[in-house]
C-alpha cells in the first residue's frame, strides 16, 4: 500500500516555500530598514531624554519624553544658522547645476584640443585635499571684504561640489544615445535646443539625483565653514559646536539640532522622487 499520498502536511508551508527566495529578500529588506533607520530613532530617543535620564544606565526606551530640548534650540540662534546653510547649500546646488551641466555635455560631446588634460584638472579639484585651498581662499576673502558671507561659502562649496555634479552628469550623458541628438539636429534644431529639449528631460533623473548629493555635500561642509564665517553666517554644522564646553557636550540638545538638521535633506529627497518619476516620463522614447 502506497502511504506517500497520505503523508501529513510539511512543517514549512506550500507559499512559504514557492516564495523562499521572495521571502529571504523582505527579510534582508527589513533588516536593511532597521539597520538604516536605528540611528535616525536613537538621536530622536536622545533628543527627547533630560541630562539625568541619558546618564541612566542601561539606556531607557520607555520615559516620559521633554520637547525643552527643541524648544531651547528653536528659541536660540538655530533657526539663524538653519537659514545659512539653506542658502548657501541651495545656492552651490543652483549655480553647480547652472555651470556644471553645460560642462558636462561640453566634455560628453564635443572633443577639442587637451579635452583629457581639462578631464583630469577638473577631477583633480574633487581628489585635492581641503588644506591646499584653505589659505589662499582666506587670503582673496580677506582682501576682499567677503569673510563671513553667503558668497564666501558658496565659492568654497562649489570647489568639490561642482567637479562632482560635472563627473556625474558627464558619465550619464555618454550614456545616452547619440542617434537622438543627430536626428534632432537634421531636423533643425540648433545644438542648444538639443540640450535644453533633448538632453535635459533624459537627464532628469540623473540631475535630480546629483542635486541631492550636492546638497547634501554642501549642508555637511564644516571645515570651510569653520574658518571663514563668524556669527553673521554660521551653519549648522559649526553651530553645533557650541554645545561642546569644558565640562562635557550638552548630547541632548546636539541630539535635537541633529535630527532638525535631518528634515530639509529629507524633504529634498522626497520632493526629488516625484520629480525623478515625471523625468523618467518626460524622457520616454519610443522604439
């Protein structure tokens, strides 16, 4: 007598098994997301705790929670240097994009006479250590009258950012095909409608995502901004220096400056998804 029709069901189950390798990869997923999101919670958890309760030992998850710590910050100079690095890090991005997109396609297209030597100069300001501009862009400000102003900060933050939005927008655009381009040209138009209705909508994405990481470039930048500013336009990465005393760091009120800081990068990043999506839209072409 055949039992194998009568076997009992297997301990794992029939979806569970189909899907195993659907399975393991929400599991790698969730472990991606706790793995990424933990730190962004703990400054939050931190920011919330008085002085007394971030001492206790072990760490307490469950607490009555104080907003004193934003309500300090927001009631200080944080909104003043929030503002400063808003300017100045939407400024580089802004002025980046302007210069560094037609540079790009410049190096992407046209081939002229030492384009190679003019490729590796411009990566060469990304590879250059900080230290090396330091002195001669403290010299130039000083002379003239720029110390402590958005212009300083947005020429030094275009020193690496802009090699960086041309690298990238470089790659993406040899990536496109240049058939296009061609066929748009026999059809009339000049090689700056090509670029502006051609080239930029297939770019959209690619520019949506370098903007965001030239931002976010710009927004972290501290060594600069440390030496060439005063109180008239700090940002917040100096800022937050000033919570660091003789006797020890104020965490939760650094906690709290740090996760405010997380919101306009946040924000950026998810007005950017909706734009990469109708870019994607705009540059759909039909075989």
């Amino acid at each position: 007598m055949n039992t194998a029709d009568h076997s009992p069901n297997p301990i794992i189950p029939q979806w569970l098994r189909k899907n195993a390798t659907l399975a393991g990869l929400y599991f790698i997923l969730a472990v991606f997301l706790v793995w990424t999101l933990f730190p962004v919670y703990w400054v939050l958890l931190t920011a919330l705790k008085t002085n007394d309760q971030l001492r206790v030992m072990p760490p307490l998850f469950f607490f009555e929670p104080t907003l004193a710590n934003f309500e300090t910050i927001l009631s200080g100079d944080f909104l003043r240097y929030f503002l400063n690095s808003l300017v100045i890090s939407s400024s580089t991005v802004v002025v980046g994009l302007l210069v560094g997109f037609p540079a790009a396609y410049t190096l992407a297209r046209i081939r002229f006479r030492r384009s190679g030597q003019v490729d590796f100069w411009i990566l060469s300001m990304r590879m250059a250590p900080p230290f090396a501009f330091l002195v001669p862009y403290y010299l130039t400000f000083r002379t003239l009258g720029l110390l402590d102003s958005y212009p300083a900060l947005v020429i030094v933050n275009m020193t690496f950012v802009l090699p960086f939005i041309i690298w990238m927008l470089k790659s993406m655009i040899e990536d496109l095909p240049l058939e296009m381009e061609e066929a748009a040209m026999v059809d009339g138009c000049s090689r700056i409608q090509v670029i502006y209705r051609i080239v930029a909508p297939l770019m959209a994405p690619g520019v949506a995502a370098t903007a965001i990481l030239a931002f976010v470039f710009s927004w972290n930048e501290f060594f600069f901004a440390l030496i060439l500013t005063g109180n008239r336009v700090k940002t917040v990465p100096v800022g937050m220096t000033s919570l660091i005393g003789l006797m020890g760091v104020d965490w939760p009120k650094m906690a709290a400056i740090g996760f405010l800081s997380i919101i306009p990068t946040v924000i950026l990043s998810l007005l950017v998804q909706r734009w990469i999506v109708q870019g994607l839209t705009l540059g759909a072409v039909k075989a």
